[in-house]
C-alpha cells in the first residue's frame, strides 16, 4: 500500500515526463530527425554539390516526356536508358562549367536570347521543335505564334519552353567558353617561320656507304683490353631486373555438368522468391553479399 500510495503522490510528475517525451518524438518527425522522416538520397556528387534522386528522376521524367511528345512513341527500356544517361551527362556539365562561367563573366542576356530566338539561323533544338510536319523545314511563323499566344497556352507546355530556353542559354555559354578557348592560342611568328622553313627547307647531298659486313676481319685487331673498356662503358644500357626461374603445374578448374544444373535451379528458386517478396530491398539484404544499392549508375 505504500509504494502504490507514493506512485499516486508522483503521478503529475509522471504524466510531464510523458508528455515532453511525445511532444520530442513527434518534433523531431516534423524537422526532420525522427525515423518518420524520409532520408534524402543522392545518386552521386560533382564538384562537391550532390545530386539528389528525386531532381535527378524529375529531370529524366521530363526529358522522357519531352521525346514521347516530339516522336508520338512510347519510350522503351534502351530509349529509357539513353535519356538518363544523357540527362546525367548534362546534369555533370551544368555543375562542372557554372563556376567557371561565373568566374569569366560569361553569360546570355534577355536580348541575346531574344535575337536568338528571332534571327535568320536560330539554335538547331529551335529548328527541330518548331519544323513544319509537312516539309520538315524551319518555319519561324510558328514561333511567333507560339510566343503571342504564350500566356494562354497549357502550364506544361510553357514550362517545356522555358526548359528549352535554358537549354538554349547553356549552349551559346558553352559555345562562348569554347570559342574563348580557341581564341587564346596564338603561334608567335617567330616560331611559324621556323616551322615552315623546316618543313620546306630541302638540300642534295652525295655520301658513299659501306656496310660492316663487308669489311675484313682480319684487317683489325682488338684487344682484350679495348673489349673490356667498351663493355664497362656499355653495361648500364643492358641492366636487368633480378628474376627468377620456377616450375609450376597449372590446373585449370571448370564446373562440371552437374554443378551448372545445381546453379541454374539455385537461381530459379532465388527468381521465384524474388517475384513474390513484398519487400524486394529486404531479399536482396538476406540474400545478398551485398547490401540493396538504390543509387543509379550511368
């Protein structure tokens, strides 16, 4: 009766305890500590920016869109496969060039894109999106009529253009640094004359050749102190490494018949299994060397 008299005296301290332990677990859910919280996932890092998945997988989700609209197909596995790989590629090269196009003040005003868009030789993505179905030719009507209309064209379609407005702004960046690039070799004239007089600079010579097997041996006389000379001066061009000589019986050892059979039916129950597990990340743990990996590897 005492200790159930003194749980009774402490019951509000009890109850406080309970409560900050409640009200910590679901705070720590809600910034993003608690196990509740789904944990971020990077597929890589370039130049020390990390790449999450969910970016990743929404740029390759619209890349993929994008071609299904431009082809009127449906993209399969190998289509699938080559848009992630190139999505990946310029996800790499938008990281990697940004802080050097920062450093170098290279960029694309509002009015460069504009005379972009509305000069005589536009981009070449500009060109494709905006062919004639008929002739497949450029047909620059269409992008002013496109732009006109802008405000009251579908949400997904201006966010497509803004996209391909970007992707435009990237290339000519790229086309400035590689022409920067170009730019900044330069042949000193002095090293060009050189160059051109030794390439075109000829002469006629006469010289008589006589080879050593065609002298007489017994014409010339060495001695063993001659020969001694010449191999102490010569030695160091023939050095050799220490080696070793060894004998060794190679067995070669292949599966027998009947180990194939027993890996091939191993792995079809391993198939089967992997078919109807609910949870394929908890299959590959157990089953596995190593540990389910997420990440996706171009």
């Amino acid at each position: 009766m005492a200790v159930i008299s003194k749980i009774r005296n402490y019951t509000g301290l009890l109850i406080a305890v309970i409560g900050i332990g409640l009200a910590a677990f679901v705070l720590g859910d809600f910034l993003g500590y608690g196990p509740m919280r789904q944990q971020r996932v990077d597929v890589g890092k370039a130049d020390g920016n990390a790449i999450t998945y969910m970016h990743f997988e929404n740029r390759v989700q619209q890349q993929i869109s994008n071609w299904q609209q431009q082809t009127g197909q449906s993209a399969g596995p190998r289509e699938a496969f080559q848009m992630r790989n190139q999505v990946w590629n310029e996800m790499l090269r938008e990281i990697l060039m940004e802080d050097i196009f920062e450093s170098l003040g290279i960029d694309v005003t509002a009015e460069e894109l504009f005379n972009m868009i509305h000069s005589n030789d536009p981009p070449q993505v500009l060109r494709q999106s905006f062919a004639d179905p008929m002739t497949g030719q450029y047909d620059p009507q269409q992008v002013t009529d496109f732009l006109r209309n802008f405000n009251q064209l579908d949400p997904s379609i201006r966010t497509q253009w803004l996209r391909l407005e970007e992707f435009m702004k990237q290339d000519r960046r790229e086309g400035k640094y590689h022409t920067l690039i170009g730019n900044g070799f330069l042949v000193p004239a002095q090293l060009a004359t050189s160059d051109f007089i030794s390439r075109n600079t000829t002469a006629d010579i006469r010289f008589v050749y006589k080879p050593h097997a065609d002298l007489d041996t017994e014409d010339f006389t060495v001695s063993e102190r001659e020969l001694r000379r010449v191999y102490d001066e010569n030695k160091h061009r023939f050095k050799q490494d220490a080696s070793r000589s060894i004998t060794f019986v190679s067995l070669p050892v292949f599966p027998s018949d009947e180990d194939r059979e027993n890996t091939l039916n191993d792995l079809l129950v391993l198939q089967d299994e992997l078919a109807q597990a609910p949870n394929i990340a908890s299959f590959i743990n157990a089953m596995s060397d190593r540990r389910f990996d997420p990440t996706f590897h171009a």
